[in-house]
C-alpha cells in the first residue's frame, strides 16, 4: 500500500492477506520515501517500486522479501515534477510527471534499484478547463500487453500518448497521440484482458470511453462514452482508478465524491455498460486493485484513511464489502 507521508501517512506498507478472509494483516511499514504515492510490483514480486510525488520526483526500489519493505539504495531522480504513476516495461521504470506534464524512463540496475532518467518525454498542449487543464498533466503511464508500446495518459490535454521506448538508450519516441472529448480530462485506462480494446477513465467528468487497440500499428480509437454515475445522481464526482477483471467480463471504476465503486459489464469488449454502483466503504477512493483471481476486490480510501475490501460475485460481477484496515492517508494498494 502507497500513502502520503506529507498528510499522516506511513508511507509503504507491506501486508500479508489471509486466504482464507481476504483480510490484509499490516506486517511493516517504511517512511523512508516521502509521498510514495503509487507503486509497482517487480515480476517475482521480491522488488517494489514507488514513486516519490514531489517537486523534485524521484522513483525509489524497495526489497520486499521480509515482513518490512527495505530500501533498495537511494532513490533516483526522474527529470520531472510531482511523478504521479510508474510502471515497469524493458528494464526500465516509467513514470507519469504529473506537474511537468512529461515521461520519465529510468533504468534499472542489475540488483533492481532504479538510476537516474535516461530519457525525458514532454508533453505539450491544454485544454479548456481554466484550473486543471492550462497545461500538460500526464497522470498515467503503462505498457501495452504485447510490449511493444507505451502509453501516457494525460488529464491537461485531454489525449492519450502512444509513444515508443528503446530499451537499450531508454530514449522514448513519440508514435501518435490520440484527441478525446475537450474538458473530459483522461486519468486513467485499463487494458481488456485479450488485449483488443481499452478503457479510458476521465477525471473532470465521470465517464468511461471505450477504444479500440491496434497493437501491430499503435493505432487507438475511440468508440464511445459511458456515463460512470447512476441515473439522476448529483453531486461531485471525480473518476480515479479502473480495473478489469482477470476473465474480461467486468470493469471496476473507483469515484471520488460520489465515493462509489462503478461495475461494468462488458459482454462486447468494444461496448461497456453500467450494471451497479457500489459504496467504497469510506471516503474519497483512490486507487483500487482485484487479486489475481478476481475473488476479491481491494480500495485504497485516502479521506477516510483506509483500505476496504470486498468479495466479487463471480456471476453478477457485484463488490460486497467485507471489512476495512486502517491506511491513513491511503493512495494506492496492489495485490502480488
């Protein structure tokens, strides 16, 4: 679990989940990273990654072996402000500069601890909200299921990035960039599981926009908008984070304000629709994750300070929450 140590948070915190209840049972925690907002998971899972959200940025290495998260050496410097997601693709650690509206890629050592960015990709342009879009605002950055692409999604431009990344320089290449609705603001997007289709989530107004994936060509296209709130719902709404279920049937759409966890089913991976609207179980969910199975899903709530967790229907695909931990300050949660 990530959280914001600059607002009571313990920074990262490992825990073991009971299989038997799903319950996480916190066995350590390290501060030694202020802000580790977002993190990222090694194959193997010995290895975690967490990005520092701070003017400087930085990405730093934990070892995960033991009950508490080690540092793995210093934490390198990204070239960018306020690093908002990374993920890892071809022995680099990508990450999303929220504030300088850019890339990062960072290479990895042989002992898995980042080095200093290697390449720096910036974005331009803006959008028409006069806050939050009078600049690039790159929230996420992931890879493509086949490896061959990377892919920038950025709430300031209101487009996502298809960009390409050589792993022996860590130099990223600008392939295509893709226009969605002016003033939607895309935060987030999930790959469905056959790797076809993709789902962008939008933070200035709470929809989803399914698109359709060429991964040969990086070629992306929007298909249409689902609106993420139930029929005459009021109020504040901001989208955060989106999963897919494992078998592709289901989508799970966190929302701030609204505090809801929206579930989609996807019968046709280039359509998406609407089929419940779930409590989070606390206050202003941030980020959410299902395990490998897709038996149960977890919430990280930052307002609340906590992280719920829930066991999904495997037939309605519905959350039902089963209990909470503590997370003050919680930003993020992923499952090994």
């Amino acid at each position: 679990m990530g959280s914001y140590t600059s607002n009571g948070g313990r920074g990262v915190t490992v825990a073991a989940v009971d299989p038997r209840t799903g319950e996480p049972v916190v066995t350590g925690a390290s501060d030694a990273v202020t802000d580790p907002s977002f993190l990222a998971l090694a194959p193997g899972g010995d290895v975690l990654y967490a990005v520092s959200e701070t003017e400087e940025g930085a990405v730093a290495a934990f070892d995960v072996t033991g009950r508490v998260p080690v540092p793995l050496g210093q934490p390198a410097p990204v070239r960018g402000a306020h690093p908002a997601h990374l993920t890892l693709a071809h022995g680099h650690a990508l990450t999303a500069n929220y504030g300088s509206g850019s890339v990062s890629a960072l290479p990895l050592g042989p002992d898995g601890a980042p080095r200093p960015a290697s390449g720096v990709l910036r974005h331009r342009g803006a959008g028409p909200h006069p806050e939050r879009q009078a600049g690039p605002h790159a929230h996420q950055v992931v890879a493509d299921p086949a490896g061959r692409w990377v892919l920038s999604v950025d709430l300031g431009t209101d487009s996502v990035r298809v960009v390409g990344l050589d792993p022996a320089t860590g130099e990223l290449t600008p392939h295509g960039e893709t226009a969605l609705r002016a003033g939607s603001g895309p935060r987030h997007l999930a790959f469905h599981p056959a790797g076809g289709h993709l789902y962008v989530l939008a933070e200035l107004s709470p929809t989803l926009t399914v698109c359709r994936w060429d991964a040969e060509t990086g070629g992306l296209v929007p298909l249409g908008e689902t609106p993420l709130l139930p029929n005459g719902a009021e109020g504040q709404a901001y989208p955060s984070g989106i999963v897919a279920a494992p078998d592709g049937r289901f989508l799970y759409a966190a929302v701030r304000g609204a505090d809801l966890i929206t579930v989609l089913a996807v019968g046709d991976p280039g359509r998406a629709r609407v089929v419940a609207a779930v409590p989070c179980g606390g206050r202003w969910p941030r980020d959410l994750a299902l395990d490998p199975e897709g038996g149960r899903l977890y919430v990280a709530n930052e307002r609340s300070g906590d992280v719920t967790w829930f066991t999904v229907d495997p037939e309605t695909g519905v959350p039902l929450r089963e209990g909470a931990i503590a997370a003050p300050a919680a930003s993020c949660v992923i499952l090994d």
